[in-house]
C-alpha cells in the first residue's frame, strides 16, 4: 500500500493493515516528538484510499485488524470516516476491528451520538498520547492538551463504549519533575482506569526541539536509574480499581513490565524494588 513519510503505529497493531487517511500530525509542535517533523499535515484524497484499499483487499483478502493513521486520523469529519469505514467492511466481511490515533480534542469534539455510530461501525479502539498528567509539564512541552481535556475524553470515550490506550512517557518531566510526572500520571491513570496504560521512555533524537534545549542544558534528561525510580512512584501512588491492562515493554523502555491493574500492581513494585535494589 502507497505510504508518504515514515510508518509510525502502535505496537499491538503489528499484524494490522495501515491505512493512511492523513499525513502527520495536525498540530505537530510538541517539543520531544520528532515523528511528523518532515511531514506537512494533510488530508489524504478520499479516492486515492478507495483505489489503495481494493488493491490491497486483492492481494489480502483476509485482513481482519485495521489502523487508520497517521497522527490523529480521528480528526476528519465522522462523515468522511464512516464512508472509510464502511468501504474496509464492504472489501473485507470478517473485519474485525478499527482502530486509530487519536488525541483529546478529537474526541470532544464529537458528539457522543457520532461516536456511538463510529463504534456501531467496526470503531473499537482509540490509542491516546496523554505524554503526562501534570499541566506544567505538558505546557512546557507545547502539548496543546490539559489534564482536564485528557479527562473529559476518556470519560467520554468510556461513556460511548470505545475502549482506550494511553501512553505516557517516562522521564517527560526530566529530573527537575520527575516527582510530579509520576504522581500526576498515577493520579491521572486512577481517576480515569483506561483499558490499557503503557509507557514509552523519553528519547530525543532528530529535529525535535527538546534535543536542543538538552544540548543548551535547559533540560536534563534523567538517567536509567531515576527513569526507574519515577516509575516506581507511579505505582506506589497508583490507587485505580481498573482493570487495566499495563506494559511497558517497547523497546525504549529500560526494563519490561506487564500485568493487570490493579492485580499485578504489588508484583510490579517488588520487581522495581528488587531491580533497584541490586
């Protein structure tokens, strides 16, 4: 299938077929993301995704899981997705599920009544970039996204019935607040128990902005020991009742963690403890 700029999607859709319904990331200005850099947002045509589906539904006809990329495809209007929709049900009849980026805004900026018909429509996954539960930090990284709007719409998107997979990152807040990422995050996590929680480890590479303020010495990243400590006090603060499922085994994570929340949460600790402890 035709892709312009990189491949960016989420771990669990591995085995998923992508589908590019735009190109890179609406707002783009987060200081620690270099993804979308090189790319210009754009709407992709909605015949040149009609022509690249039936081609690929050709080829493989029995996909079954599909991610709509890039950056935050939730952000076209309902109408123009319930036609893409619509199109992956009529080419491929097993179809399972839909998934997609997406962030806060476009989630509230739906009705439930929308979202409700994109779900009836094969939509049964939202992965969200929430990146941290502190406003401060997410200010300072140019997030464009409050803790309040996080909340919002994951109570919204709960309330609808579609799932949700949020990311936080771990380091975001440096080692300056890395206390306040970690509760807030835990806080955030607690008061909210989306379906799924990973976290990714803050790397900076690229053109993004935050590797420069690190070369500058405005910003210190922490090291593999304090990354593991802040996630240490994410689980010490966590008091969610979920369930939630939780990973932290992408390959920028320093150690690999996995179990249900709130079940496996003393058994994650007693691994962090005993990591720390060597």
């Amino acid at each position: 299938m035709k892709y312009e700029g990189k491949v960016f999607r989420p771990p669990s859709e591995a085995y998923s077929l992508i589908i590019q319904v735009t190109v890179g990331c609406s707002h783009n200005q987060c200081t620690f993301c270099a993804m979308y850099k090189e790319d210009v947002f754009h709407v992709v045509p909605e015949e040149d995704i009609f022509a690249q589906l039936e081609e690929e539904a050709r080829t493989w006809p029995h996909h079954k899981r599909f991610f709509l990329a890039d950056g935050d495809a939730l952000c076209l209007s309902t109408t123009r997705l319930l036609r893409i929709m619509d199109k992956i049900k009529e080419l491929w009849p097993n179809m399972e599920r839909i998934s997609s980026y997406a962030t806060a805004k476009d989630i509230l900026r739906k009705s439930k009544e929308e979202l409700i018909t994109l779900k009836e429509h094969g939509l049964e996954l939202l992965y969200i970039g929430l990146e941290s539960g502190s406003d401060e930090i997410l200010k300072m990284v140019n997030k464009d996204h409050t803790r309040k709007d996080y909340i919002l719409a994951l109570e919204k998107a709960k309330e609808v019935g579609i799932p949700t997979s949020v990311t936080f990152i771990n380091g975001l807040g440096g080692k300056e607040r890395a206390k306040e990422h970690a509760k807030a995050c835990a806080s955030l996590v607690s008061e909210t128990n989306p379906e799924y929680v990973s976290f990714l480890t803050l790397y900076v590479e690229g053109d993004c902005p935050l590797l420069h303020q690190v070369e500058r010495g405005e910003f210190s990243l922490p090291t593999v020991r304090e990354s593991l400590e802040e996630l240490l006090i994410f689980f010490q603060e966590y008091t969610g009742v979920g369930p939630s499922l939780f990973r932290c085994n992408h390959a920028s994570n320093y150690l690999p963690l996995g179990g249900e929340l709130p079940g496996d949460k003393d058994r994650i600790l007693s691994v962090l403890h005993q990591v720390l402890n060597q």
